[in-house]
C-alpha cells in the first residue's frame, strides 16, 4: 500500500500509540519508526501529538518530547488539566484530537498518503475527509490487544489498517537486559529501608 515516489506524514497520537504498544508489551523506538516510513516514501512531515503534566517544572515524558523534537519530528504540545471527578479522584484531560484534525486537514494538500498512528473512533470523520482529498489514509494500531485498541469504524473508513504488532521486529526497541553488577550477578534495587 505504499509507494516510493508517494510524498508521507505521519500522524502520531501519542497517548493512544503508547497504550497500545503496552498492551502488546513492547516499546517503540521512534528512531526506527522514522527510518522505517522513510524507506516506504518521501516523508514529509513526522507530527507528535501529546499533552504534558507539568509538575514543579517535570513531566515524565519530558525526556522523550525533547528527544522527539531534536530528531525531526514536529512537536505539538499543550499543558494537561488536572481536575477533580465526582467522586473526589484526580483525573487528567490533554485531549490532542482537534490539534491533529487541525494539522491533517492542512496537510492533505501537501502529500499523497496519511499515517495515523491512532486507534480513536473520533478521526474517522477526519480520514473520510482527507480522503475526499484524494489522499490516502493507513491506520496504525492493534486489534490483538483485549479489549482491541482501534474503533471497527476507523479500520473501516481507512485505506490500508496496520497491525502494530506487525510492526514489533520493525520499530520496536529491543528489551533491556538487566544490569550486572562487576561480578556478573544481576544488579538488585536497592531495599526502600536503605
């Protein structure tokens, strides 16, 4: 479904491809998944979307947006809302939807072919949209999660869907061997009475 001389962006939101990379117990390196979309045509534009807690000046993914950014994939961000449910708990809100609609509709009359990298039923208005461009429109997500992590109407709407788990020898970051201390044995955490 991809063509060499086709001109690419990639549409990642991040939140959704982080959970279902973890429901398929892996983790991504986004250096590979850039290379690897590189290979399939001329990528234009590789977009990021995420909202960061900001706690007294740090956010956990911090570290991962700033590397993101250095290594050309453009960066949107806003700051999450903390709030209160009903029941007293703490809740978070980044909802990034309509920063990436916003950013594909403009898109489309740059390139051939839309990489979302989402499972989130609510851009398939979206994807019918762009295809109305003339565009075409790959999904990226999983449907061998429990309970599956993409919407049946957005695998759908698409051109092409792609199981992410397909893409695991691809794109995914080797796991971390444990770390050995100088006589070989495996390092051991530290105990919380230390």
């Amino acid at each position: 479904m991809f063509y060499r001389d086709e001109r690419l962006a990639l549409f990642i939101d991040g939140s959704n491809l982080y959970a279902a990379a973890k429901a398929l117990s892996f983790d991504i390196d986004y250096r590979l998944l850039r290379q690897e979309f590189m290979r399939r045509g001329k990528m234009l534009r590789a977009f990021y979307y995420t909202a960061l807690l900001e706690n007294d000046d740090y956010s956990p993914i911090r570290p991962l947006v700033d590397w993101l950014h250095y290594n050309g994939f453009t960066m949107v961000t806003k700051s999450a809302k903390e709030y209160v449910d009903s029941q007293g708990r703490r809740k978070v809100k980044g909802n990034m939807d309509i920063e990436l609609t916003v950013d594909a509709m403009e898109t489309a009359d740059h390139v051939d072919h839309i990489v979302l990298f989402s499972g989130d039923g609510d851009f398939r208005p979206l994807v019918e949209a762009v295809q109305r461009k003339g565009v075409r429109v790959s999904v990226v997500s999983t449907i061998r999660s429990q309970p599956p992590m993409i919407s049946d109407e957005l695998r759908r709407q698409a051109d092409n869907f792609i199981e992410l788990d397909e893409l695991r020898d691809v794109i995914g970051r080797p796991p971390r061997e444990p770390r050995a201390d100088t006589d070989g044995a495996p390092a051991m955490a530290p105990s919380p009475s230390n």
